[in-house]
C-alpha cells in the first residue's frame, strides 16, 4: 500500500487551521473521515448541483443548460477513462508504492484543471499578489500536493466497481455523478465537476465526495493559514508536507 507516502498533516498546519477556522469543516475532517467512514447507502438521490452554484463567481454561470447528449457523453467517457487509469495505477501489485504513487499523480495531472484550481484555493487575490519567486515556488509545489491530497482520499475506492448514475449540464460545467459499491454493499457517490476545453478535451474542476467539495474545503484551509502566516508561510507548509510523506 502507498500509506508511508501519504502525509499526515503536520502539527503546525493544524494548530493554524484551529485557531483560524472556528466551526468551518477542514479536509482531513470532511474527507479524510467522511469519504471512508460515511459512505452513501441511497441510490436514487438525485444529482444537486448546489457546489457548482456556490462556486459561480468563477465562470459567472449558474443556470442549467440546455441538455446536449453528445456533451455529455464525452465527459462520461472522460471520467470513466481517468478512472479506470487511476484505479490500474494504484491497484498495480507489480509496482512498488511510489511508482503507484507517481503513476497515479501523472493521471491527475494530466485531468485536473491545475491553473485554475492553484489560483482558486489560493484565492485571486493572493494569487495576484505574489512575487515572480512565490509564484514560481507555489506553482512549483501545488501539484505535487494537491494529487497527494487526491491520492489519500480514493486509494481505498478506485479499483472497486462503479456506475454512472447521472449528468447534469450547468453552462460551461458538465457534471458526472459516479457510484462506487464498496464490498460490504454501500456506496460512495462522487460527482466530478468537467469543463470543456480548448483542444477539444476536458478537465476536472472540483471533485465533490459524499456532497463534501473537495475544491472549496481547501480554499478554507488556504484562507485559513493566509491570514494568520502571509504567502510564505503558506508556500513553506505545503512543501513540509510534501517533504513529510516522502521521509
């Protein structure tokens, strides 16, 4: 298993999330402890698409829109692609836990709409603010973290079986809702948030597990550390961690 490559959140980042975030859901609570221990037995809920109208302010488009079967067809594919290359890379017994590890993150890297998800759980504002220097380092180092992050949260889900069970078009965002059926027969619903893009591809936005957006409870953990360490001090604690689950 990859678990000795996976860090546990270091102390420091901890204590700042706790004095800073009162009452606000954090990763490792809404995820690290949601996704595995609460787990979906319904089948029939319907796809909501209350992330994608929350987070809005980045493309300005909350109307649904018009159904397009060919759209959404491809998005379907998409995910069912990176899925299945996903699942391989960490299920492969032949190779050892970092080159699972690494295999898994190139998938992602490849998927995730890294751009844009760097500059939203940073925050424009702080994005813009940065030097030459700390937006090279944060560039450098957030995608690193951020598949490690993704890593953790489905090593235990990817590679079970699955279904799609529903797609929704909001504007520019399409959405795919996939069931994973853990062993014991309950299920996991995550609801990837795609976006078409210029070459004719597409990309994840946000991943939302058990209705827990993945995106926008790391925004609040950024916001969190910002106020209280400034941008290096932030760009310093998420190289800790990575360095952590390399040790």
């Amino acid at each position: 298993m990859i678990k000795q490559y996976l860090f546990q959140r270091p102390a420091r980042l901890r204590m700042l999330i706790a004095a800073s975030v009162s009452g606000v859901v954090t990763l490792s609570a809404a995820l690290a402890q949601t996704v595995p221990l609460s787990p979906s037995t319904d089948k029939t809920t319907p796809l909501r698409v209350v992330s994608a109208q929350q987070s809005s302010a980045d493309d300005g488009s909350t109307d649904q829109a018009p159904k397009d079967e060919n759209a959404e067809g491809e998005a379907v594919a998409f995910i069912q692609d990176v899925i299945d290359r996903a699942g391989k890379a960490l299920t492969n017994e032949e190779a050892d836990d970092a080159k699972r590890l690494a295999d898994f993150q190139d998938v992602l890297r490849e998927a995730l709409a890294l751009p844009f998800l760097s500059k939203f759980m940073i925050g424009l504002k702080a994005y813009d603010q940065m030097n030459d220097e700390q937006r090279t380092r944060y560039n450098a180092i957030f995608p690193e973290y951020i598949t490690r992050q993704y890593a953790k949260q489905f090593e235990g889900i990817l590679g079970q079986p699955l279904e799609v069970t529903d797609t929704k078009s909001l504007r520019n965002n399409i959405f795919v809702r996939t069931q994973f059926i853990r062993q014991n027969g309950t299920t996991i619903n995550v609801d990837w948030r795609t976006r078409p893009t210029k070459e004719g591809g597409h990309e994840i936005r946000d991943i939302i597990v058990n209705s827990n957006s993945i995106m926008r409870v790391k925004r609040r953990e950024f916001e969190a550390v910002l106020e209280r360490e400034g941008i290096d001090g932030l760009i310093n604690i998420l190289i800790e961690e990575v360095n952590s689950s390399n040790a």
